[in-house]
C-alpha cells in the first residue's frame, strides 16, 4: 500500500502550548528535515523518523540536548479518500513523564 506524503513545511501543535515549524523531505518511507519552535527558543540539529502505512514517527534532537519523539497516526474522518491530518503524542526521553497530545496544523497528507 502507498505511503502517506509528508514531506513539505508544516506545523505541530503541542497540547502542552508549544508550537514546531517543522521542515520535512520524504524518501520512500523514511523522513529527515529540520525543525524549531515558533518563538525560536529551540532549533534542531537533527531530525529523522519514518512513515509506516498508518503510523509517523519523529525524532527531534534539539541543540539544547532534549530528544523529543512524535508518534502519531493519520486521521481521514471528514476528509476525501487518501487525504488526512495526524495526531498524536510527544515527549522528551530523558522526561516521558511529560508528554503532551499534538496534531498537525497548515497540511493535509495525501497517499502517494
């Protein structure tokens, strides 16, 4: 089954206020880009993850030295066929304690 597109720049909005501009090239199924903070108080020196047929999964090392997941699934309620949004959850390794609900903002995945 084709994957979900998900290279382009969009955003993810975190429950816990934070929002992430994130800036995303896609082969096949695996994801790198960049990404930083809407108010620039974090910048990523590395990104990475991958698209499974339903899942997303990113990981954000941050220049501060926090590693933040996103794991999310594709949501095509209200959508045509093969188009949708994510949603998902979010948080930092060293503190799993803390994470957050977040949904992409500004897109919608098409299945290649």
């Amino acid at each position: 089954m084709a994957n979900w597109q998900v290279g382009s720049n969009w955003d993810i909005v975190q429950g816990n206020g934070f929002r992430v501009h994130v800036f995303l090239t896609q082969n096949e199924d695996r994801i790198a880009g960049s990404a930083e903070t809407s108010d620039g108080s974090h910048v990523s020196s590395r990104l990475e993850g991958f698209v499974t047929d339903n899942e997303f999964h990113l990981s954000i090392l941050w220049k501060n030295g926090s590693d933040g997941r996103y794991i999310g699934s594709f949501k095509g309620k209200g959508f045509p066929a093969g188009q949708g949004v994510l949603e998902g959850f979010t948080g930092d390794l060293a503190h799993p304690e803390s994470s957050t609900k977040w949904f992409s903002e500004n897109v919608i995945f098409k299945r290649a």
